[in-house]
C-alpha cells in the first residue's frame, strides 16, 4: 500500500475491513530509546483509508489465523512480537527485511524503500497523480512527485 513503517507497526484489526478490502490509517508508532509511543499521523492527509489488493488481504487473513492458531487474536494490534508487544523496527528489518530482501536478490535496502518503488510502479503505470498522493497520504500531489516518483527509464520512453 505504500504505507509508512510506523503506521504498518500501529495497525489495529479494527482498522482492518477485510471483507471490503480496506485498510485505515489512524496512528502511527514512533520509537525512541527503545520505548513505544502511538501518536495521530500529522496530517489530516496521513489518515487515510486506502483499498488493498486480494493479496495483501489474503496474507492479513492468513496472518490472523497464525495469530490465533498462537493464541494471540485477542491482541488489538496485527504487527506483534513474540510476547504480544509492539514490533520492534530495528527486530524486523533484522529477522525479516533483510533476510527477505537478500532471498529474492533484491540490494540492501530501506523498508521506506519500498514505499518509494510502490510510488514509482503507479507513476510508471499511468495512476493518476492524485490517486498516488492519497494512498501515500501526502497533503500535496508536488511532495508525491518530488520525494517518491522516480522518472524511470520506462516513463522515459513513454516521453
């Protein structure tokens, strides 16, 4: 979806529908000095809900059943750690990111990264500007344009 990691890591199954393939952003959480605060995204443009695609809703559901199958659907929030606390970035980027990252051959990178490839994959394939900018939850389609779409060799051609 495009999502920031802190608002990925402070989703709750109630901001999750499912049946109607929407996700709503309404926190997000921000970690500093190893504790945990969910904050309001600062932007009313943050909040947002944006449709996700049968995949990514056949995963959430898939993941909801490996939750409860561990005893952990009681938990309000979908990211948890081992003990039903928050997810911690720096544990994820270890144990998931990279490894997921170094298995499909992809280079080191960010998981911000793949926020900016989501934005790149829409421009490249003609989704409105304004589409972008509010699944990405910018205030201003020129932030989405100047910070994320990346003019690639594709949209080149194209030119």
């Amino acid at each position: 979806t495009g999502c920031r990691l802190g608002e990925a890591l402070a989703l709750q199954w109630t901001d999750l529908d499912l049946s109607g393939h929407r996700m709503t952003i309404r926190h997000s959480l921000e970690e500093l000095g190893g504790r945990f605060r969910l904050k309001v995204p600062k932007t009313a443009a943050s909040r947002r809900t944006v449709l996700l695609a049968p995949l990514a809703v056949a995963a959430l559901a898939a993941h909801h059943d490996r939750m409860t199958i561990e005893g952990l659907d009681h938990l309000p929030y979908v990211f948890v750690d081992t003990r039903g606390g928050f997810l911690c970035s720096s544990n994820l980027l270890r144990r998931h990111w990279r490894p997921l990252a170094k298995a499909v051959g992809a280079p080191r990178a960010r998981i911000h990264d793949a926020r900016h490839t989501v934005a790149s994959l829409l421009v490249a394939n003609n989704v409105p500007m304004k589409a972008i900018q509010g699944l990405l939850g910018h205030a201003d389609p020129a932030i989405t344009m100047k910070h994320y779409a990346k003019f690639t060799a594709e949209l080149q051609e194209q030119t």
